[in-house]
C-alpha cells in the first residue's frame, strides 16, 4: 500500500482535521515509512514466541 497527496487529503477530511496542501506531500512520506516499518514487523518470524500479557511487569503478583 502507497499513500500520496490524495490519500492524504481523504484521510484528513474523514478525520476531519486541517492539513494544509504544502504539508500533504510531506505527511504522505511520513506514513509510507511508517507502513514500511509495519511491513518488516510483518515479516519477523515470531512462530515459537509466546505472546505477551504485559511488557512492563506491573500488575504482577509479588
């Protein structure tokens, strides 16, 4: 998946929020390399870890 300055545009109207026209380009740019990043989270091999409850430990019994 690719986001340009329409998707963009789409995004802020259904969110409806602002985005300037000249910062469009830019924040496309941005979620491509976020989208980017979830797709080599998609790829890491995690078949024998087991998931996790908590990542902080609190809540623990002691």
């Amino acid at each position: 998946m690719s986001v340009d300055k329409t998707t963009v545009a789409k995004i802020a109207r259904l969110a409806r929020i602002h985005v300037p026209e000249d910062r469009q380009e830019q924040l496309a740019g941005e979620l491509n390399g976020i989208l980017d990043w979830i797709a080599e989270l998609d790829e890491v091999d995690t078949e024998n870890v087991e998931p996790l409850a908590s990542v902080t430990g609190h809540g623990l019994p002691r």
